[in-house]
C-alpha cells in the first residue's frame, strides 16, 4: 500500500477472516475480530493486560482536603503553573479518549485493539480525575476559566495544535502516512509530553503542597506508563511487519516529530515553570526533557542521538522516578515506608 493511498477500517463482522494466529498482523489482516486470550500472536500483549486491569483506580478515593486549603495560598507563579499544566493534561487526555477508538478502526490483531480499548477507558477515568481536582479546589467560575484556558494562552493553544492537527489530518485523509503520524504522535504524548507536567506536581508534593494532586497524577502517570509501553511495541511490531514504514523518509519523519514535540515540551517546561519555583529551574526541566527525546527515540530501536550530552538522566532530576515509577515498591518520601503500587484499589495517604 503506497503511503497517500486511503486506508480502509477493518470490518466489524467478517466471519470469513483468517483464524490462523501466522496470518495475523497489526495492520492489514483479515481479522474476524473475534476475542481470544489463549490465542494471541503479541505475547506481551498478556502482560501488558493483566498489568492495565490491575491499575484500576477511582479517583474519589483520594483525599484533597489539604489541596483546598493549599490552593489559594500557593505563591503565585506556583498558582499560574498548578492552572496551565493542568489544563493541558485535560486537553491531552480529552483528546486521547477520542482519537484512540480511530486508531483501533485499522489494527487489525484482536488482543491489541483490546489494550486499545482499555486505554480509551483510562483516558476517561483521567478527564474524571481532572475533574475532580477542579471542582474540589476552586469555584465553578475559576474551573471554567482554567478548563478553556487555550482561548487566553496563545502558547497553551499552539501546544494543542501541534497534536490536534495531526489527529486532524488523519481524520480527513485516512492515509497511511497519516496514520503513522498518528501512531508516533500518540508516543511522543504519552512518552514526552505528559513528563514536564507530571514533575510540576511531583515537585510541590515533596515541597509539602498540593498532596491529593499529586496522588492523582500518581496514578494517572502509571497509566501512562503502560499505555507509552503499547504504543511503543505497536511501533517495534510494524517495524517488523511494514519495513516500508520504516524507510529513510519514514525515519526522518518520525525523528522531526520526536525533536518538535521535545522542543515544545522543554519551550512549555521554561514558559510555566521558569526559575520561579521552589526546586525547579528552567535548566533542569529542558535538561530532563531532553534526556527524556533521547531516551524515547532510543526505545524504538534508533541508535542515533538526537541530543548531544543528554544521553543520560539528570542527577538533579532523579526523584522524578520515584514518583513516576509507580509500578515499582518505592520509599516514601514524607514516612520513608515502601508502598506498592501494583495494587487494584486506590492507595491512601502514599504522598
């Protein structure tokens, strides 16, 4: 299939598809999209599974009686982060929840468009959780303004054209190329851009604030987490399947996405966070950003560097995996006790 030719959704009934798990493939198959989990040809399929299953959380259960009274009092570029970042996560996972089932339309390997529901399902237990925190902390007045707050923040809103319009492109012209772009920019949102954001909560956390926020990113990013590692094997899986998705224009395609979406995540980094709060400075964001572009193009396979010297993590920046890692016993840093997160019900008081 040549790259500008109109893909086709696969069938929902199609009782005449291949049954043979050799016969199936992640794009292209004749699938009858029948369900069958002693079948699969993915084998990391079943883990990635039964990994997202236990993540099941709701996002009631966490306490945020100390974010209301910490909220009006955060200082003010605090305050001006806390509303940017979080209005951004809710675009992201706003938009998730919808481009995810357009993708599902053309995978055609049943267990992978299980993960991909699954997903869809998490993105709407994020916009939940967003919800949440907002009508926790302010009026109906100010969770309005920062829900639209694109309509003021022209930087906030370029943020959201650079992925909007690519999912965009693929909704009016379904072609291959388009699609591709989809699947890189779904990778670069749940691998890069998610990352400055995550760490502005984690950092008033272990600065005594904003507690039940950061729980909820918490879990939110353990979403994440699994859901970056699908379309990372989506990815390695058509590598295998499409080498002519992986040509030399295909390649320079994907590594100009990757090195724009790390560009606007370390210019985002600066524009909210800056060296205006406690524990952060600008140098150390675009630092961890930076390293984070390196680390994801690495992960698909690339042996190329895309950033001079931001080969490894920052030393200032590593308590970030403590709190992003949630999948790992980690310690507390306020009770220096382990808490295991792989756990089905919602964690208390692990911040």
């Amino acid at each position: 299939m040549s790259k500008e030719e109109i893909m086709k959704a696969r069938p929902l009934f199609n009782p005449q598809g291949d049954t043979e798990i050799n016969k199936r493939y992640m794009l292209f198959g004749n699938t009858t999209n029948l369900n069958d989990f002693n079948n699969m040809k993915y084998k990391w399929v079943s883990d990635w599974y039964r990994q997202a299953m236990n993540n099941f959380w709701v996002p009631e259960e966490i306490n945020l009686a100390q974010d209301f009274k910490d909220y009006p009092h955060l200082p003010k570029p605090e305050r001006k982060a806390y509303d940017r970042v979080l209005s951004f996560l809710i675009f992201l996972d706003s938009l998730q929840s919808s481009n995810i089932p357009r993708v599902s339309d053309y995978i055609t390997a049943n267990e992978v468009n299980l993960c991909l529901h699954i997903q869809t399902y998490q993105e709407c237990i994020h916009s939940q959780s967003y919800s949440y925190m907002l009508d926790t902390i302010c009026s109906p007045t100010e969770r309005d303004n920062i829900l639209f707050l694109y309509k003021d923040d022209e930087h906030l809103l370029r943020r959201n054209t650079f992925i909007g319009n690519i999912y965009n492109d693929f909704s009016t012209e379904k072609t291959l190329k388009n699609f591709m772009r989809v699947v890189i920019a779904n990778y670069i949102l749940e691998g890069i851009y998610f990352y400055s954001g995550f760490m502005f909560f984690y950092n008033l956390a272990r600065n005594g604030k904003m507690p039940g926020s950061a729980s909820e990113i918490r879990y939110i990013n353990r979403d994440e987490n699994t859901h970056l590692w699908l379309f990372r094997n989506i990815v390695l899986e058509l590598k295998k399947e499409h080498k002519e998705l992986f040509t030399k224009e295909y390649v320079d395609m994907y590594r100009e996405m990757i090195m724009e979406g790390t560009k606007q995540e370390a210019e985002w980094g600066e524009y909210v966070i800056g060296n205006d709060i406690a524990g952060l400075t600008s140098k150390m964001v675009s630092d961890y950003i930076y390293y984070l572009g390196n680390l994801r193009w690495k992960e698909l396979g690339f042996t190329d560097v895309l950033y001079e010297g931001h080969e490894e993590e920052p030393q200032d920046m590593a308590w970030v995996n403590q709190y992003s890692n949630a999948n790992m016993v980690k310690t507390d840093f306020f009770e220096a006790r382990s808490t295991a997160y792989a756990k089905a019900t919602a964690l208390v008081d692990d911040l």
